[in-house]
C-alpha cells in the first residue's frame, strides 16, 4: 500500500501522479494506447495495461496498483463487472485504490449493476483528457479524505471506520455525506438496529431528501419487525435510480415475511431485469419461483445462473447441480415422455460438470443426483440401490443445496428416515441472515409439511403393527413394520422390529426372508447405541439358531492361484 498526504488534495498536479501506478484495462489495442496518451498528459508515469481481465487479475497480485481504469466489455471472458467483483472478493484492491469503469454504453443493467458493486466512478466513451482529469482527481479527493475509514473497513476493524466517520464528519465537511453513508452501513452490518435507526433518522434531519438515509432507515426498521412502516419507505424508494434494486430488494423480502410468495417473486423478478449479474439475487429469485409452484421456471433460472457466473466468481459446480436439481423438479410436472427428456437434459448437464470440476470432490452429490434421475423415470430399485452407496455420515460436510436435495432424493424413494437426517441437518446449517437463507428456510418448511403428512399416515401403520404384536399375531405384526420399512429402510429400531417379530413366530416366506436379510445388512453396517447393539446380536443369533437359512453363510474366499 503507497503512502498517501494526510490532507484533502485541493488540486491535483502533474507531479502528485508522477510515482503512482495506474493501470489501463481494454481489449481494444488503440484504445488502450489512447487512455495510455491522456494518463501521460495527466501525469502518470508508471503506466500498466492488461488486454483482459485474467491479466489483468495477474497484475494485480504483483502491483498494489493506486488507479485502475476498466472498460466494461472485454471481449471473451469475465467482462468489466466480473473484474470488479474478483478483485474485491479477493481482496487485490488496496484500500486507496481508486477503480473506474469506462463503457460506450449507458443501458440500464450497466448502470445499476455499477450502482450495485459502487467503483468510484463510471465514465462513458468517448471522452477527453479533462473528462478522465477530472474523474480521476474526483476520485483520489474522496479516498485520501476517507482514508483512515478505508483502511479500516480493509482490515475489518468495523469499530475503529465507525469513530473514524466520526471524525471525518467533523473534520472534512466536505465529504460527512460519504463518512456518514458508510457509517450507516457499518452500524447495520454490526446489526445494531435501534442504533441504525436513530442514526438515519439525524442524518434525515440534515439530508431530508437523501435516497439512501431513507433506505437505510427502511432496513433498519425491517429487521426490528416494524413492517408496515418499512413497505411505505421501500415502495416510494423503488423511484429513484439510486435505490431502485436495493428497495426491490427488501421489499421483495418483506412481502415474504408476510407470506405473500407470488407478489414477492414479481418484485424481486423485477430487480433481476434491473442488475442480472448478481447470482445470488438469481438464485434467490430461483427459490421463489420454486415456492411458489413454477419448477420449469426455477429451472430455467438456474439455467441463466450457469451462464452469468460462467466467468465470475460465482462460477461453481452448485451452480451445475442446481440446474440438474431444478430439472428434476421440473420432470414431475410433465408427462412421461416430458420427464424422460427433462431428466435427459439433467444427466448431460452431470457429466459436463464431472468434465469441468473435481469429480472425485462431488462423488456424494452426482451419486445422489443419479438416485433421482432413476427414482423420476420409476427405476426405484436402481435408484435405492444406487443412494445406498452414501453414507448418511455424509451430511456432517455438506452444503445448504446438496442437504436439501439429499432430504428430496430419499423422500422420493419412501425413505422418510434418511430424509429427515438431512431436514435436522439443514435445521442447523441455515444459520445467515440473508434473503437467500431466508427463501431456503421457506423451502424447508414445505419439505417437513411432506414430512408431516408421511408421519401421520406412518404412525397409523405402527400403532397397528404394535396392537398386533402386543396380541401375538406377529404375521400381521410383521407385515405392519414391513410397511413402515418400505419408508424408512434405513431407520435401525424399524429394523430390530422385523427381526423381533420373526424371531416371536412370525412365519418365514420368501418376503419375511427378504425384509429381514435387508435389516440385519443395514443393522451391521449403523452405528448403534449399545442397547440396539445387544438386541441386534440377541435377534441375529436367535434366528441363525431357529432359521438356520434366512441368513446365508458368507462364502470363504477362495484362494488365489499361485
């Protein structure tokens, strides 16, 4: 990091550039040796220039550049946004950098993504050498007037950028809306709300017409429940260019704390078409769509998710699973043939992704996605056998989306047992307080209401597999739990039931035989509470000694030929 004066620069000369590091960002050679031309009439002398961004990004991890000027399509490959993105995810831009971002265009989704991210400035071409004099003088003000907050917010001493604020408040009067803006945003991070409140409220007093003290004032009420308050402020703030995503945004979370679902996805669809290429809006808004009933419409957002984060940071293997995920979904609304394509275009998207990404990473997720595959086209068999591969200790490590579609995949197999061993896993991994969590928790909701219903119908099944053996007729006992087995093949008790009642005189038939070898393979291979543990050895012995063929002996092996 270069030292910068301890004052707030008045004017800027030739000489206050002369040893900074600037470096130009444009795919277009001439272009880039025109900026390069007006950068050495503003003063600059130590002059960089990258062609593309993965240069760029190269660059940057040699050079704690002061200035970066990026055109906003750079051709093949992360453009000017998914720069900008990458370096501050990963923290390659010093505190005191100042970047802007040049387009020749100025649609819409540019400019609010550019709001979004917020560079310290964003320039359209054509433009002269004063124009980019100017901008780049704007720029360099701000930040040394701020520095100290800036190089605090760069080592998280959120603490220490709030006093800081403070200070700047006082002492450089001409920069407290920018000193006050990001300590409003650093008490709500903090998540002191009644404190957000109270502070945007003075701020209101002095800057009655500001959009973003009233934004903030609207989010610090949201999190303290005052809801009816909040959508008045958030709907009125949806007018000004701004705060028109970041008011969609919440309000769009606000109509699902009241639960209105369909007017939810509406807004935050709308805040979508404003700024496409934050993923996680869009993955958001998949949620939604899924909430709300639309599964092809979930998939196909997951489709353009894969596409906008193809070069960003967000470029993951998720975003592959989740699009095969949503597919299957989406099978069930079809018809067969329709579902036979769907799940088709699922399995392609698996193997791409096995062919991008560490395969032997995603063993237990592509596993579990096949499971599914197989399950949708009625292959249950297949697909039971295919899932058993998983252990359930799998679950320990695992992230929100691949828990939710594990607790999917054995639900859809009758396996409320193993289902339920992901809902309590993803009960305590949905620990942020954010919109996408918070669609994710919704998700879960509705998963556990299947649950629910399965469990009534199950508990009718056991009460009267119990009554029976309670009156010894263990033939029926026995069918009874067979029943529930069917929907909990990996549930242990249910397991040590069916040994018990054939070992009580329940009659041995080739379906006795084949559910009690099922659950003295699944008994050996759980880990059991020591009283499981002496009940499985007592039944297993019992009935090797009364049913000598219902569990074949293992065959030695034989011995290699030498």
């Amino acid at each position: 990091m270069h030292n910068q004066p301890d004052y707030c620069v008045v004017g800027m000369d030739a000489s206050f550039y002369r040893c900074k590091q600037i470096l130009i960002i444009d795919d277009c050679a001439p272009v880039r040796t025109s900026i390069k031309a007006m950068a050495q009439q503003i003063g600059f002398e130590s002059i960089h220039l990258a062609r593309d961004a993965n240069e760029a990004i190269a660059k940057c991890h040699e050079i704690p550049f002061d200035f970066i000027l990026s055109d906003f399509n750079l051709g093949e490959g992360k453009d000017g946004y998914q720069l900008f993105e990458t370096l501050k995810t990963r923290q390659l831009l010093a505190p005191l950098n100042c970047f802007i971002m040049v387009s020749a265009e100025n649609q819409r989704q540019i400019v609010h993504g550019m709001i979004e991210l917020q560079p310290d400035d964003y320039l359209l071409k054509p433009f002269t050498y004063q124009q980019l004099e100017e901008r780049i003088s704007r720029a360099v003000k701000g930040r040394i007037a701020l520095r100290k907050i800036y190089v605090s917010l760069f080592a998280q001493d959120y603490q220490n950028a709030i006093a800081e604020c403070d200070n700047a408040v006082v002492q450089k009067p001409e920069f407290a809306a920018a000193a006050l803006r990001i300590k409003g945003e650093l008490l709500l991070k903090l998540r002191n709300y009644a404190g957000a409140e109270a502070f945007y409220q003075q701020v209101l007093q002095q800057y009655k017409t500001s959009a973003w003290a009233r934004l903030g004032h609207a989010v610090a009420c949201f999190y303290q429940q005052r809801w009816d308050d909040t959508e008045l402020q958030l709907a009125d703030l949806t007018q000004f260019d701004e705060t028109k995503v970041e008011a969609l945004d919440w309000l769009s979370r606000l109509y699902v704390k009241y639960r209105r679902f369909e007017i939810a996805h509406d807004t935050l669809y709308e805040a979508v078409l404003l700024s496409p290429k934050n993923i996680i809006r869009q993955k958001t808004l998949a949620n939604l769509a899924s909430i709300i009933g639309d599964k092809p419409a979930s998939a196909r957002i997951n489709s353009k998710i894969v596409a906008a984060a193809r070069h960003s940071v967000n470029d993951t293997a998720e975003n592959y699973l989740n699009q095969a995920r949503s597919l299957v979904d989406a099978a069930y609304c079809g018809n067969v043939l329709e579902r036979a394509v769907t799940i088709n275009n699922a399995a392609k998207i698996v193997d791409h992704l096995a062919k991008r990404f560490d395969g032997s990473k995603l063993t237990a997720e592509i596993t579990i996605l096949r499971s599914r595959f197989l399950a949708a086209k009625g292959e249950l068999a297949d697909a039971k056998q295919l899932i058993s591969e998983i252990p359930l200790s799998y679950q320990h490590t695992i992230t929100i989306d691949s828990c939710m579609d594990a607790a999917k995949a054995y639900f859809e197999l009758g396996d409320l047992y193993a289902s339920q061993v992901y809902i309590d896993k993803l009960q305590h991994i949905l620990e942020r307080d954010d919109f996408l969590t918070e669609t994710q928790r919704i998700m879960l909701e509705m998963e556990q209401l299947r649950h629910e219903e399965l469990k009534n119908k199950l508990k009718v099944i056991n009460t009267e597999a119990v009554q029976a053996y309670q009156r010894e007729d263990f033939n029926t006992a026995f069918d009874r739990f067979a029943e529930t087995f069917d929907y909990m093949p990996t549930n242990p008790t249910i397991a040590i039931n069916l040994m018990q009642a054939l070992v009580k005189g329940a009659r041995v038939t080739d379906f006795s035989q084949r559910y009690v070898r099922a659950a003295v393979k699944l008994l050996a291979r759980s880990e059991l509470d020591d009283d499981l543990m002496l009940r499985f050895k007592r039944y297993l012995a019992q009935i090797k000694a009364l049913h000598p063929d219902v569990i074949p002996r293992r065959r030695p092996k034989e011995r290699e030929v030498l």
